[in-house]
C-alpha cells in the first residue's frame, strides 16, 4: 500500500529532565526502539547444542529500493522500519541532496518495497553511480562517487564533551530495551544532546543506522552542532565521514577504530571517543575538548546482562 508524507512538519523538541536509567525508562526518548513491533523478528526454531529444540528470535532483512525522482539510486538491505528516514538520510550522505534543496515529498510503497525522493530541482547522478565503493559495514554498505568528495571544506565546531556525559549516555542507552537486547545481529545509533539520548534507530548495517539518524534531522531540520552521536559499531572512515557531513561534532562507539577513520576524524576536527565499557574510553582525537568532570573509578560497571559482544573484558589501554 503507498503512503505519502509530507517532509520539513519538526516535531516537539521539548524532552523531559534527566531520569533514573532503568530498563523501562523511555522517557528521554524522541525515538525509541520498540522490540515487539511487527515484522522485525521472526520465530525461527532450531536445535541447541543438547540436541534440544530451540526457538529463537531472529531479525528479519528484507530489500528496500531507494529513487530519487526517476532515478533508481541504490538497493539497500534493511529491517524496513522508517524506510523515509532513511532514503532522506542515505541520498542527504551521498550528496545527492543539497542542502537547499527543496523537498516535495517521500513516496513509500510497501508492496513494492521502494521509497521515492522527490525534488523540486531536477537531478540526475548517471556519474556518479558509475563510481561505486562497497564499504566494510555490516550488510555491505554502497558510497557513490569519491568518499571524500565535498569534506574537503567541513570543519566541525570545536564543543566541550563533559564525560559525565559519556558514562551517562553509555548506560543509558545500553539499558535500553532493543532489537539487539532481543534477536542480536544488529547494530544501533543513538543521536545525543548532552546526557540526554534523543533518537535510537537500529539495523542490520550500522551505515543504515546513520542514514536513519541523518533522514530524521532533515525531516525535522534538527541543528547538528550541539549533538553527539552514538554507535555500537565499529569507528571506520565511512562512520567518520557521514558523522562528519551531517555536522555532528562528536562520535563515540563502544567499539573499536580503523587507523583512517582517526585521520580523517583528526583532518575534520571531530571528536572521537571508543571502547566506551563501564568505566573505560579512548579518545583519539579531539582529547583537548575532554572535560573531565567525574571519576571513572565511581562510574558503576556493567553488569553481564546488558554486556553487547564488543563489550566483553578486556586489558585495559596503556
């Protein structure tokens, strides 16, 4: 069944103040993942290492092609919850939306399982779909054109981090009730402001987490420069680099680095903070914008319950 919706209607910004971070606890939340919602798991049985029946939970992937106006731009492999968030977001982050460009409106035809970007400015990217780069992401992510094409000119403001912050917004969003929590294999993307988290979305491939992130700002016209995001994968360049387009001064993951993305998050002046468990971080770039303002040593640790897999000990940095 088509659906139309009208894009640039923003949302309330009000949230409410800080609360206790409990399991059930949402409140904080423009966006909140919803484990239970239709189609997003499946019950799949098997059998476990006994030899006993087992029946599991598992994340449904279905295909979701992404146009803009009469142009097919790319096939992404996605869960399906806000298709319009993210083919906003993923065209935003390939450039091939302006950012004056005046949107008409987000066609999605779940039937057909595509979603239809349409401009006032006519468009079209034949070139630059012929230069295609597949990136490491999880459910293989696609970046057309040159990757660093347009970041030659983004400098990031240079904002304080207070890691009060950090640990908060960690164990906030770690207790969160989500997809990972219930099936695995799937990662998530938390836009911030403060200690506060905003807007959660999941999927299999952290780059469509992104997207999801950078369609909603657009939708919504959120400012960027007061804002952290949050990630459960991995730093890469390609993370750096959509963090870095869509005006977002900092970047942290419970995961680990890849040596470009550091350069390149070094080149932009963003802040870049991973290995984020219990009372552990690094950062490897932007250090200088650190407040210190809490003792690691009274940050609570994580318990095994709400450990994800790159969360398992390890020797602490030198």
């Amino acid at each position: 069944m088509a659906k139309s919706y009208g894009v640039g209607q923003s949302s309330s910004w009000l949230v409410k103040g800080l609360q206790l971070a409990v399991e059930t606890d949402l409140s904080e939340y423009i966006i909140a993942p919803d484990p239970s919602a239709a189609r997003l798991t499946r019950a799949v049985e098997g059998v476990d290492q006994n030899g006993d029946v087992s029946n599991i939970s598992v994340v449904e992937e279905r295909p979701l092609t992404i146009f803009l106006n009469s142009q097919e731009i790319v096939t992404a492999m996605t869960i399906g919850d806000y298709p319009e968030y993210l083919a906003l977001g993923f065209l935003r982050n390939q450039g091939m939306l302006l950012p004056d460009d005046q949107i008409t409106r987000v066609d999605y035809d779940d039937d057909l399982e595509t979603v239809v970007v349409r401009t006032a400015r006519e468009t079209s990217y034949e070139d630059k779909l012929k230069k295609k780069t597949r990136t490491s992401g999880c459910a293989v992510g696609t970046v057309f054109g040159d990757m660093m094409e347009g970041l030659e000119d983004v400098r990031l403001p240079q904002v304080q981090v207070r890691t009060s912050w950090l640990y908060d917004l960690a164990a906030k969003i770690n207790r969160t009730p989500s997809l990972y929590l219930e099936a695995g294999a799937i990662h998530g993307t938390v836009l911030c402001r403060e200690d506060r988290p905003l807007v959660y979305m999941e999927d299999v491939g952290r780059h469509n987490a992104v997207d999801k992130i950078a369609g909603w700002m657009l939708s919504e016209g959120a400012a960027a420069e007061d804002k952290i995001l949050y990630t459960t994968g991995r730093l890469t360049s390609e993370m750096v680099i959509k963090t870095a387009m869509m005006g977002i001064p900092v970047l942290a993951s419970r995961s680990g680095f890849t040596a470009w993305g550091v350069e390149i998050a070094r080149e932009v002046g963003l802040t870049l903070i991973g290995r984020m468990r219990g009372q552990r971080f690094v950062c490897l770039s932007g250090e200088d914008r650190l407040v210190r303002d809490v003792d690691p040593a009274t940050v609570a640790v994580e318990d095994k319950k709400h450990r994800r897999k790159s969360a398992a000990d390890l020797p602490a940095p030198d």
